[in-house]
C-alpha cells in the first residue's frame, strides 16, 4: 500500500492536519519496516490538545521534546538509557515524509546529528551513535 502525504512547511507545522499527517507517517513508517507497535497509536497524541490550550506551538515543541522517550532531550532529565531509539529511528526515517525541509532519510540525520553542527553533547553523539546505528542496521535503512 503507497500513501501520498501531505507534505508541511514550517509554519504549518503547528496544524492539526500537520500532526495527523506526520501521525500517519510515522505508524505507515513503522508497519513498513516490520516493528509497529500498539503504543504508537498515541505517537505525538499530545500536541494538538497542547496546541488547542496553550496556543503556543514553541512552547508545545519544546514541551513534547523533554517529555516524549523518542526524542534525545528526554534522556537529559530521565536518563539516555529511557530514551526510546526506535522510536527516535522511525520519526527520523518518516519526517521527509510531511516536512518540505526534511530531505535526509534515518541514516542521514543520524550522520548529521553526530556531526559538529549539531545540538548535542558529545556524550549525547556517542550515544546516538552507539543506540542508532545498529538499529538502522537492523532495519536495513
């Protein structure tokens, strides 16, 4: 089955039509490649309601990233062993899917995040590297 998305800008990522898009991407993402799970029914299930009471979509981002096992700043205050790299891999591969600016595939932004240009720590980059890479392995990306 192939799925013609709906790609977003960044401004229109504060939509509800842009988290159900990328909510589709990222469970399509995860039955293609074979790992789909139930709890990734809820991917992001936050965000709209968030949106619809704080009215603020930096503030919902930056909340969802601190709060959310599938991004690397959650391991910041849970620990980086909480942080679901699965997960992280699926959002990464899907997100070329629904973003305009989105042009690199999983392997690619866990090449660039690893990279000196990025926001992480260094201990951070060792542990993308050594949690992501043999996940992409593993799913053949």
């Amino acid at each position: 089955m192939k799925i013609n998305f709906k790609k977003f800008t960044v401004k229109q990522k504060s939509t509800f039509s842009y988290w159900f898009y990328h909510w589709l991407a990222f469970n399509y993402t995860a039955w293609k490649l074979g790992v789909w799970k139930p709890k990734w029914l809820l991917h992001d299930i936050e965000k709209p309601w968030l949106k619809l009471i704080w009215g603020d979509y930096l503030r919902v981002r930056k909340w969802h990233k601190y709060h959310n096992s599938h991004h690397v700043f959650y391991g910041r205050s849970h620990g980086m062993n909480k942080i679901d790299w699965l997960g992280a891999v699926i959002d990464w591969e899907c997100s070329h899917l629904t973003k305009c600016v989105a042009e690199r595939n999983g392997r690619e932004e866990v090449d660039y995040l690893i990279s000196n240009k990025s926001k992480y720590t260094a201990d951070e980059k060792e542990e993308i590297r050594k949690n992501c890479y043999p996940i992409l392995d593993y799913l053949g990306l």
